[in-house]
C-alpha cells in the first residue's frame, strides 16, 4: 500500500510541475498581457493543487492533510480572483489610454519593457508638458 501512495503522489508531485513549467513557458512565449496572465492563472491553479494534492497523499491522513486542505481551498480561490483583478487593471488601463488618444497597449512581461510606458503614461496624466 505504502508503494501505491508513492506512485500515486509521485504522478500527482510531478504532473503539478510540468502544469506550472508550461504556465512558464506560456508567460515568456505569450506576446500580450492578457495571453500572459491567462497562461499563468490556469496553469498555475491546476499545478498548485495537483502538487497539494499529491503532498496531501503523502502525508495520509492527519493533522498535516487538514492543513494542506485548507491551503488548497484558499490557493483555489485567491489565485482565479488575482488574475481576474490584474486583467481588469490591464483592460481599464488599455480602455483609458484608448479615450486619451495613445496608441499603446500595455505589454509586459519578461520579454518586454514596461517602464518607458508607465513613465510616460504618469507623466501625462500630472500635466507635465516637457
């Protein structure tokens, strides 16, 4: 039995980190902010609660479990609700820099330099006129 719960925590331990490997890959190869954060909310909920879930088999069941349950049930809702709220500040940005007649859309990530355009963006918004 004790072969079994390792098997099957180790499929559980190491299907999570492939899950969250291609949330990497998806973050750095995606173009946009939006592609970016959809990659990594998904596969970043579902990896994190495979590899609990796989712990959560390790540990049988104790005191231990309970906790990691808990850990699961507050990752599962706290990860979707951090998504949703950056995307709705990317989209809120990209709608105001729309109505302000810029052409840009935020784009960030590892690959892209976001600085240049937050700078300039809060510059304008004060009123500077350099």
């Amino acid at each position: 039995m004790s072969v079994m719960m390792d098997v099957v925590s180790g499929i559980l331990l190491f299907s999570g980190a492939f899950f969250m490997l291609v949330g990497t890959i998806g973050i750095l190869r995606f173009p946009d902010a939006m592609a970016q954060i959809h990659a990594a909310g998904i596969t970043d909920t579902l990896g994190v609660a495979l590899i609990v879930l796989g712990l959560m088999v390790q540990a049988g069941f104790t005191l231990l479990t309970i906790k990691l349950l808990v850990i699961l049930a507050v990752l599962l809702f706290t990860n979707p609700t951090a998504s949703h709220a950056l995307s709705r500040s990317i989209a809120h940005y990209n709608a105001r820099s729309a109505r302000e007649g810029h052409n840009k859309e935020l784009e960030f990530g590892v690959t892209n330099n976001v600085w240049p355009l937050i700078r300039e963006s809060g510059d304008q918004s004060q009123g500077n006129t350099e």
